[in-house]
C-alpha cells in the first residue's frame, strides 16, 4: 500500500502529515513554507509511494466556506495540474488548530514552545489525517 498525505492549507506555510505504508498510523511530518509547498510535494512523492492527498476544508459554524477556502481553491488547481495522478479528498478541519493546541498542553510542552505556529500547523494535519482514517473504519 502507498501512504496519503495530509495538508493543513495555509497561506504562509502548510502542516504536513502522512500515514505509515499499511495507512494505520498518522504522523506529523514536517511544516513547509507554501510557496515551496508544490515543490515539496513532487520530491516527496519521487521518494514515497503517496496514493490520496488529504487537504483541509476549513468551514465556518454554519458550515459555509471559511475566507481562507479561496486561496486552498486555487492551490488545489495547481496542485491537480502539477500532480494529476494522486486524488485528493477533503476533510472538514473546524477546531483543528484548537485541538492541536490542547494536544501541545497535554503533551507537557511550555509556553514557549507552545507559539511555535509551524508545530501547530503540523499538528493540525495530522489530527485532519487521523480524522480521514477514522472515519475510513
């Protein structure tokens, strides 16, 4: 089996998760600057074998497109056009950023590295990647 990966979308830079080959596992695994990101994604893919891109549909309460949902719009175009051969689904991710946060505090991290927003950011893409497998199940 090839591993999906996991974006959560941002436009200064994106978190990045991925599963274990057997897709059981998610695993935070880097924060890149987004306008390296498509970069990032083609030397990835020439080294892992990546069948589903999972990338983050931040929603509003009333479950209306969020502002940001523009800019992921058109990162999902180039993102087809550069690599059309790996699908990609989306996964509601309201309150990730909040659960990344809380998962930092339970984790025993200090106040400082709590701030650090690249942490976040791939926290958050790996609690969206966990999500997608859940609901797999």
């Amino acid at each position: 089996m090839a591993r999906i990966l996991a974006l959560d979308y941002g436009t200064k830079r994106t978190g990045i998760a991925v599963t274990d080959e057997l897709q059981i596992i998610a695993s935070g695994l880097t924060t890149v600057e987004t306008k390296e990101l498509l970069v990032f994604l083609k030397h990835y893919i020439s080294q892992e074998q990546v069948e589903l891109f999972i990338v983050g549909e931040p929603k509003q309460m009333n479950y209306e497109a969020s502002e940001s949902e523009t800019s992921i719009s058109k990162f999902l175009e180039q993102l087809s056009k550069a690599i059309p051969d790996i699908p990609v689904k989306r996964v509601d991710e309201r309150f990730t950023s909040k659960l990344a946060f809380q998962t930092m505090i339970d984790s025993g991290l200090n106040k400082k590295q709590r701030q650090d927003k690249a942490l976040v950011d791939e926290i958050s893409a790996t609690i969206i990647l966990q999500s997608y497998l859940y609901n797999q199940s």
